[in-house]
C-alpha cells in the first residue's frame, strides 16, 4: 500500500475513502478485503457497549477485542483473519471512530504478536471467554539509532527515525549489544522538545522553568490523543507548556483549544 494512501492522523469517510475503493463490511470493526491484501480495524467508544475492551498503552502496544456479541468468543472468521494476517500476507490497518457519522482517523498499520482469553461481559452484561489481540506497530516498538544517544542525532534525523518506524521502514536489530535502542514513544517526544526549542506551540511562551538537567520543562501532546487512538508519529506531537496541556485536557473549551492546535500543527507542516 502506497504511503500516501492513508496518513497517520488523518480523518476519513469510512465508506467513501475506504470500504468503495478496498471493500470490506462497513458495518464490522473487522473488515477483510477479498481483492486487496488488507484488513482493516475499527475501534472506538462504540465498543464498549458490546462488551469490548480496546485499549492502546503507552509503550504503543494495542489490546484489540474479538468480534462477538455475544456469548464465547472463537477463533475462526475474522478473528482469524487478524492471528493469521501475516501468512495470508495481509496488512492490518487500524482506524479510531470519531464523533461524525462514518468518520474514522488513521492510526497506523500494526502486525500481530499475541492474543489471551479474558473473560468480558458481552452486550447482555454475561460473562463469556473473549478473544483480546495483542498488537504492536509495524517496525516494533523500539528503535535502533546505532552507536549514538539521542542528543547526538538531528532534528531531520529524528524525525525520519520516528516516521520510519510506523511505516515499517525502521527495524530494531540485535546483532551487536554495542548499538542503541530507545522505545519509539522517546524518540517522538524528543523530537516535539527539539523542534519547540523551549517555547510552547501553544502560548508562544518560554518554558516556565528548567528540569532537573537545565532544560526548558515542556510536555509532549498528542493531537489525536494516545487513548483515542492517536498516533506516535511527529506530525500528531507538539510541545506545550503545562498550563496549556492542562487546559487542552481539562479546561472548559478543551476540544475546541486543540482543534485549534491542530490547525497550527498543519500550518507548520506546509
């Protein structure tokens, strides 16, 4: 799949943009397509009402339910479709809901690692054996940057790492114990600090004080929140200082301060 055919944090109309062009069922939060190498996943608030248990963590790993309604989860159908994507040779494409009828926002392509059977409630509140996928991003959750520390790497280089790594494009390797891995999250948010150079994207102001090692103290944002299903990618993160996050996250016009945020970010990466 072409690159440009989706765009980590960009909106989509599920049906237009996607299930017209690939196929798949628009109605199901697992949606193979019969003539394109693709499975797409859909997760959002929605689920929760028929008893699924999405998660997507820090560290980047995203816990993904099962499709079942109701009573016992199985693996067979799309279930299947998902465990064994790889020898099908299919990619997993995985988009978050948004408010807006039909409108979806590109998380990113993730592979298959693992799956456990918790029990969950199904959308009649009865326990029943679940199906919880464990996935990780395409290129790992770590990234190899060589012999170096962060702080010896440029901006550029940082930003083509962490772009890399979500396309598939970086891989952690093992061979030598002399080289350097950092988890994917760090070298994202090392990446919004530099590109801030101690002024919040937010305010316009300097950092309010300096941290333990003598550096403007910022805090990396995710535009498309992480619990939502926002990316760790560096077009989703800017730096703000901690009145700001606070007022994105917790003040009266949250939402509308970070579409607003948004706004800005797209601005600068024209």
């Amino acid at each position: 799949m072409p690159e440009s055919l989706f765009k980590i944090g960009e909106t989509y109309h599920r049906v237009n943009d996607i299930h017209e062009k690939y196929g798949g069922n628009r109605y199901s939060g697992i949606a193979p397509c019969s003539d394109y190498p693709y499975v797409f996943i859909f997760f959002g608030e929605s689920g929760e009402w028929h008893g699924y248990d999405d998660e997507l963590t820090d560290s980047g790993i995203f816990y993904y339910t099962g499709e079942g309604r109701d009573g016992d989860m199985t693996m067979d159908g799309r279930n299947a479709a998902i465990r064994n994507h790889k020898q099908n040779r299919d990619e997993l494409h995985v988009f978050e809901s948004e408010d807006g009828a039909w409108q979806v926002t590109y998380v990113g392509e993730y592979e298959y690692r693992d799956h456990h059977h918790p029990r969950l409630p199904d959308r009649n509140d009865k326990m029943r054996d679940a199906i919880r996928f464990e996935l990780v991003p395409v290129g790992g959750l770590e990234m190899d940057v060589g012999t170096r520390d962060l702080d010896e790497i440029s901006t550029e280089e940082l930003r083509e790492k962490a772009e890399d790594s979500v396309t598939g494009g970086s891989k952690t390797t093992t061979e030598s114990t002399s080289r350097t891995t950092y988890p994917r999250s760090e070298v994202v948010k090392q990446y919004a600090l530099r590109v801030a150079d101690g002024v919040c994207q937010g305010c316009g102001d300097d950092a309010p004080f300096l941290d333990e090692d003598g550096d403007p103290f910022l805090e990396v944002h995710h535009l498309h929140r992480r619990s939502d299903g926002g990316a760790d990618h560096p077009n989703n993160v800017i730096a703000l200082c901690p009145n700001c996050h606070r007022r994105v996250h917790h003040g009266k016009n949250g939402e509308k301060f970070n579409e607003e945020l948004i706004q800005k970010s797209e601005e600068w990466l024209r």
